[in-house]
C-alpha cells in the first residue's frame, strides 16, 4: 500500500514537471497573441488621432469638437498602452 501511494506521488511530480513547459508555452502563445491584437488597436488609435488633427486642419471639425474627439482618442490610446504594457509584463504606474 505505500509503495502504490508513492508511485502515486513520484508519477504526480513527473506529470507537473513536464507538463509546466506544456502549459507555460500555451499562456505564452496566448499572450503574443493579444500583443499582437494590442499593437494593431494602438496603431489604429494612432492613426484615428491622425485624422481628426487633418479634419481640424482643414476645417472639417470645429475647435471644440476636435478638442472633444481628441481627449477621448488620446485617452483610449493610453488605455490600449497601458493593456499593451500589462500584456508585456511591465508595471504600469496607477
């Protein structure tokens, strides 16, 4: 009866050591795939704040629309930058 309780055990700890680097490449699959996601939505919202500067440059959007629009883009693109850095592994300042 011990002996099968230890081979239990002993067949345990042989299960987790190999299946960590199993586990541990599917979260990083996952994560550079939601790098990848994050990168593509900054670059949009970069390209969104693009945009509304050329529409206020040429008149299409008044003053306070365009100061409007623009706080709300600059403050989704620091959301997306701040998901991005989580994503990394960084620490992000509160």
């Amino acid at each position: 009866m011990i002996a099968f309780v230890a081979l239990l055990v002993v067949l345990a700890g042989v299960a987790i050591v190999i299946g960590q680097p199993l586990r541990r490449g599917v979260r990083d699959d996952a994560g550079a795939a939601d790098t990848l996601a994050l990168e593509a939505a900054k670059q949009a919202k970069y390209q969104e704040i693009r945009d509304a500067e050329l529409d206020f440059r040429t008149g299409k959007l008044s003053a306070t629309d365009y100061r409007r629009l623009d706080r709300a883009l600059r403050a989704e693109a620091i959301d997306v930058l701040r998901r991005l850095d989580e994503v990394r592994g960084r620490a992000v300042p509160s």
